[in-house]
C-alpha cells in the first residue's frame, strides 16, 4: 500500500512540474486518502497484535 503511495506521489509531482494543476492535485488526493486507509489499517493491525499476545 505504501508503494502506491509513493507512486501517486510522484504522479503528483510530475505533473505539476510540468503544469498539470489538476491532474497533481487529483494525484495528490489519492495519495493523501491511500496514506490514511495505510494508518487505519496500521493502527487496527496493531490492536489486533497485542490483543492476541495477552
């Protein structure tokens, strides 16, 4: 999941070195909601992993 990140991320740069406005902050967005499902799931992860060790 952190590999489409750093995909998106670099989309986004791309495309606004290049002028695209639109298209980095569409890329950017995705990026950004991919980072926060990442930490959801992170965090879920975690609580699970400890629940399970007591």
């Amino acid at each position: 999941m952190l590999r489409w990140i750093v995909i998106f991320l670099i989309i986004a740069l791309i495309a606004a070195i290049f002028g695209f406005g639109g298209i980095a902050a569409g890329a950017a967005s995705i990026a950004k909601i991919i980072f926060y499902i990442f930490l959801v799931l992170l965090v879920i992860g975690l609580i699970m992993h400890l629940a399970r060790r007591a």
